[in-house]
C-alpha cells in the first residue's frame, strides 16, 4: 500500500500520458517355485498305506495393533519455498477496499472475484488484516470467522494465502496488546498448509525507534504462536532497498525468514532496483510484494509495459514471485473516507480489471508471465497501431515540437508518427521515447531502427538511444544517421551501440529539431 511520499514519485515517473501521440508465460512379488521331490525306487512288496489322520491346529487369533497415522504439517521450509515462487495477486473488492473489505464483507463477490484472480493464473492471494477492523486487543468472533471464511474461499479456488497484518498502525507503545492481537490472528492457522507466511507490518518505517522496538517484541510472540511460519516485513516505494537493509541489520537478534520489497520506481531501471534490494539483505531472499502503475497517471499501454518490464526484470534477477497491485481498480467511495488513501485519485487505479470486470491491457501481461511465457516488444506500439491511450510512447520537450500520430502516411500498417515545424532549445531537440521490455546491463550490445521519410526537411532529424544510470543521469548516446534534407522516400535509420559502464536503461529517441518541414517514422525496432 503506497503513502503520499511514494505517489509523489509515481506522478513524477508517468510522465504527460495524455499527449496525442499517447493512443497508444505398482509393483507386483514373483511367484515362488515349486521345490523339486526325490526320486524313490519302488519296494518289493506294495507298502500299506493308512490313511493320515489330521487333527485340525488349534488357532489363536491374532492380536492386532491399531495402525497410527501421525498428520505432519506444513514445515517453515516447504511455506518458505512456496512463498518465494507464489503467483500472488493483491487484492480487494472493487466495491470494498482497505478496511472496507471486512467491514463491508461479501462472501459472494469474493468468490467470484478470487475464481477470476486463478483464471487468470494466480496461485495465492495477499490479504491485508486491520486491527481497526477485526477490533483490538481481542479480535471480534465475526472478524475471525470473517478471515477463515476467506481462506477457505481462497482454498477452493485453488488459491493459497499471504496474511500482511498491522496496516494503519501506529500504536506502538503496547506491544503486549499487538502480540496478544496476531497471536489471535496467527494461531488458527498455524499448521493450516492454505497460508503460506505473514508479513509482520506493511510498509515499516525503519526510522522510527517506538517501532523498532514493537516488532522486537512482536516475533518472538509469533514464532511461539506459529513456529512452521515465515515472516517478513516491508517498506514503503520510497524508502525501498535501504529501508530493507536497515529493518535487516536491526533485527539481527530476532531475524526475519524473507523480505518484501514494494516496488514503483522506474521500470526502466527495474532490474539494477531489484538487484539493489536483493544486496541489501543478502544472502536472505526477496519478493516483490507489491508493483504496479496507475491508469489514473499514466495510459493503460503504460501500466501493461510498466509490468511487463518488472517481471522481465524479476526473471534476470531470480526473483520469482512478483506480486502486481491489484487486481481491481476501485469504484468511488470503495475507500474508506477516514483514509489518506481516499483522497489519492491514483490510488483508484492500479487494477489489472476495471470494476465492470472487463480487463486491461495490463492483464494479459500477467497472465502471460505467471504462464511462463515470454513478453516481447510487441507491446511497444513500434507500429504505431494501438488504439488510443494504450500506447506507451512519452513526449520530450513537446512544447518545441509534438509528434502526432496520423493515418495514411504509413510505411507498414494504418498509422506513423509525424513531426511538422519542430523548434529546439539551446541543448536538446524535441522528441518521443520508448524503453525495451528487456532491462540493461553494461556491456551488452544493442540495435535499434527505425524507417522514416521528410518532405521539405530542415534541421536535425534522426533515432538515437540515450543511456542512463540507477540515479537516471544521462550517460551519453549514439544516434542514427540523419534524415535527409528536402523530401525523401523511406529510409532506414539502424543503430547498433555497447551499453556503457553504469548503464540500468535506455530510451530509444526518434527526433526533430528546427525542422521547417515534416518527418515520419514509422516500424521501430530494437533488441
């Protein structure tokens, strides 16, 4: 669950998704045999032979030992591996979010809501537990029956379950009370094999010295409550890889069994995030308990590629369960008004399904990954062709020059992008960016194309690819020849460059700067 802090940087990394050009996975024992007789020379005279008689052996009936099935449980091993590789889903209702969902709880819409989440190929499902809601110290019977009600939904839709406890919570000074509390929660499920581990707090904040000491006392409470199950904690977007290693380092003396980190920074540099976060708290493991971007920001092609990306990055850096928030955008008044949260627009968003039910672009992206399948730069829009707001190419310095996107101009397919009368600034010229699906690493080669034609072409026109570090300074770039002056049919413009030391990303440019005329571009390619 994101803060304010961390929605500052999530509208910050969108970037204007509403511009023009933005239209956008039985065995059997042998048979013994027989034992051979003797050969007998006959007597000399015919032997007598009396019948034998057999008395029947007295029988004593076997004494039987009753047989005694021991049930063993699930161990902290087998949940931890099962949660390092779930499919997991975050979720609440699109009519209930928060603390709504079991305040306002519909076994219906559950059930139906969670039989969508494994269509689509999820195999566990995040649930987050409110004090507030449940009541505290003592959780509510309605509460608890509330929450066995919900596994046991999540259990027969084939689903197993990540409980996150503590969120909205601040009330660190009674940590008798909190422990007594998750005791509660934790018990009932201790050997229950439908829930895979708790996550202790969401979105800890490691500075906070009452904290600190709260969730010292709070493990060994849990462990005693529930020793077969992992525990882990999380921090929020903003505080991300550093947060996790501070909560690692000061709980040395009572450690966690993984960490959870809450990715929404670039995407374009998920990979070099990831790999950060790992380092952090190594040799302990890491998943990504939350990511995702929203449609109220950002295009619906922007959230597809933004996830695309993180799985792809995830995958690189062998992190196998990634955990998309969520799996519903939320209707108005879905959100507690109490909250922070409600008066976030953003926030309402993030879902891979509108609250009709009926999917976006993103879902697909998920499904695909949880299926195994690869994600390839397909969903680029290098065509040109998406439909309107589902592409997730950006401007830069639109004001000195937007590209348009515009039909019967195209060298392939309906639709290229055209630049008309651009301007500059005295250090850069105006142009649109895409980022590959695959991440960067230094030292790998790239190539890059794109065709383009210009009628009465002034100016600088040309593709380039621009290079940048975890931090997003530019490192430098190469470009393309340029579009020739004067009117021109297509061409192809290649690019083929080494990723420098330090390089995390790169965007692919198609430019124009001081051009008095026009250019197209059109079948972008890059790999």
């Amino acid at each position: 669950m994101k803060n304010a802090r961390h929605f500052a940087a999530v509208l910050a990394s969108a970037l204007a998704a509403g511009i023009g050009l933005m239209p956008s996975a039985a065995y059997a024992a042998p048979t013994p045999k027989p034992t051979p007789s003797k050969t007998t020379k006959p007597a000399t005279k015919p032997a007598v032979t009396k019948p034998a008689v057999t008395k029947p052996a007295a029988t004593k009936p076997a004494a039987t030992k009753p047989v005694v099935t021991k049930t063993v449980g699930p161990t902290l091993t087998g949940r931890l591996n099962a949660s390092l590789v779930a499919k997991t889903i975050n979720y609440y209702p699109s009519d209930a979010g928060w603390s709504a969902m079991w305040t306002r709880f519909d076994a219906v819409r559950i059930e139906a809501d969670l039989t969508k989440a494994a269509t689509l190929g999820a195999d566990n499902v995040r649930v987050i537990i409110f004090p507030q809601a449940f009541g505290y110290p003592a959780p509510k019977a309605e509460y608890t029956e509330r929450l066995r009600k919900f596994v046991s939904i999540a259990g027969a839709a084939g689903l197993t379950v990540k409980f996150t406890l503590f969120d909205w919570w601040s009330g660190y000074a009674d940590a008798t009370g909190s422990a007594a509390w998750a005791k509660a929660v934790i018990a009932p499920y201790a050997t229950d094999p439908r829930v895979l581990s708790v996550e202790l707090k969401n979105e800890f904040a490691p500075n906070d010295t009452a904290g600190v000491s709260w969730v010292k006392k709070l493990i060994p409470s849990v462990r005693a409550a529930a020793p077969t199950m992992p525990l882990s904690m999380s921090t929020d977007g903003q505080t991300g890889a550093a947060g996790l290693g501070k909560i690692k380092s000061l709980l040395a003396a009572a450690p966690l069994d993984f960490y959870d980190f809450h990715f929404y920074g670039s995407s374009e540099r998920s990979l070099a995030e990831i790999r950060r976060a790992q380092a952090a708290v190594s040799p302990s493991p890491i998943v990504i308990g939350e990511t995702g971007l929203s449609t109220e920001t950002s295009s619906e092609g922007d959230q597809a590629v933004y996830l695309a990306r993180v799985f792809r990055a995830a995958q690189v850096a062998g992190v196998r369960s990634v955990a998309p928030w969520t799996l519903y955008d939320f209707n108005d008044g879905a959100i507690p008004g109490n909250s922070a949260v409600s008066k976030m627009p953003a926030q309402y968003r993030f879902g891979l399904y509108r609250p009709d039910d009926t999917a976006k672009p993103a879902a697909a992206v998920v499904q695909n990954a949880w299926a195994g399948r690869t994600i390839d730069n397909s969903i680029l829009d290098l065509g040109f062709e998406a439909a309107p707001g589902n592409s997730p190419w950006r401007p830069y310095l639109a004001d000195e020059g937007a590209a348009i996107r515009v039909k019967g101009a195209a060298r392939t397919g309906t639709s290229s992008v055209r630049f008309t009368r651009t301007e500059r600034t005295a250090t850069t010229i105006p142009s649109v960016r895409v980022s590959p699906i695959t991440p960067v690493q230094a030292g790998q080669s790239w190539h890059a194309e794109a065709w383009a034609r210009g009628q009465n072409v002034t100016g600088s026109n040309e593709m380039a690819l621009s290079w940048f570090d975890i931090n997003d300074k530019w490192l430098g770039q190469n470009s393309s020849k340029q579009v020739a002056k004067g009117t021109s049919g297509w061409t192809r413009l290649t690019v083929d460059a080494v990723a420098p030391a330090g390089a995390t990303s790169v965007q692919l440019h198609l430019k124009s700067g001081d051009n008095d005329g026009s250019v197209w571009y059109d079948d972008v390619a890059i790999s």
